[in-house]
C-alpha cells in the first residue's frame, strides 16, 4: 500500500528533519514514498542513521501517547541501522531511537499502531 503524504505533511517533515540534524551539524536525504522519510549523515557525510517522521497536531506537552504506524516501525528497523523516531509537534519535535522504546501495539481501524507513553528515552528540541 502506497501513501501518498499533502504537501503540509511535506513541509511539518522538512521543519522536524532539519531542527534534528541541525543539532549536530548533519544533513539528510529524502527517500522514496515507499521507504522509511530519511536518511540522517553526519558532518563528514558518513550515513548514521535512518528516520521516520510522524506529524502530531499537539504541543509537546499535550502529544502523549505517540502513535507511529507498526508497518512503519517494522520498515525503520530492518534498516538495521539507528532507527530514529521523530514526532512533530506544533511546539518543537520529539524524538527517540526504536530500539530503545517501550510502546503498546492497538488495533486502530484497519492499521495496527504502537503507541508510546512518556519515557527517558525521549529527547525534545523545541522549534525558535
């Protein structure tokens, strides 16, 4: 199944990416609609990690529980290499790596989801 994400959805991904490499001086490419979002370098161009990106219409405060697509998860993890979930909120981004999460798998609709509580293992940059 092909998603094809708004323009908005384009633009609230290209805010978050950049906020999060931006805070260790890397940069990221795009990859295809079928794919995980990105693909995150370091400053000397070295591939580091991969990254999903899923936009949430909440503050920081008010995200929790964060939901991300268990297809989407599962695409991020085979990459074997870093999987970075990054949420965007209206107020900044949060943002983990998959395999140091702890999250709940629900039933939502058609789609299976996983759903995050609070945790350590988050990080949060607020957008300036």
């Amino acid at each position: 199944m092909t998603t094809f994400e708004t323009e908005e959805e384009r633009r609230i991904q290209k805010k978050a990416i950049e906020v999060f490499v931006n805070t260790f001086g890397g940069t990221y490419q795009k990859l295809d609609a079928s794919d995980v979002d990105y693909k995150i370098f370091d400053k000397n161009k070295n591939l580091i990690a991969y990254a999903e990106i899923s936009g949430r219409v909440r503050t920081i405060r008010n995200a929790y529980p964060l939901p991300i697509s268990a297809k989407k998860l599962v695409k991020l993890i085979d990459k074997r290499l870093a999987p970075v979930i990054i949420w965007s909120c209206e107020d900044g981004i949060i943002y983990g790596k998959a395999d140091k999460l702890v999250g709940d798998i629900k039933f939502d609709g058609d789609e299976m989801m996983v759903y995050y509580d609070k945790q350590r293992s988050f990080k949060y940059i607020r957008f300036v």
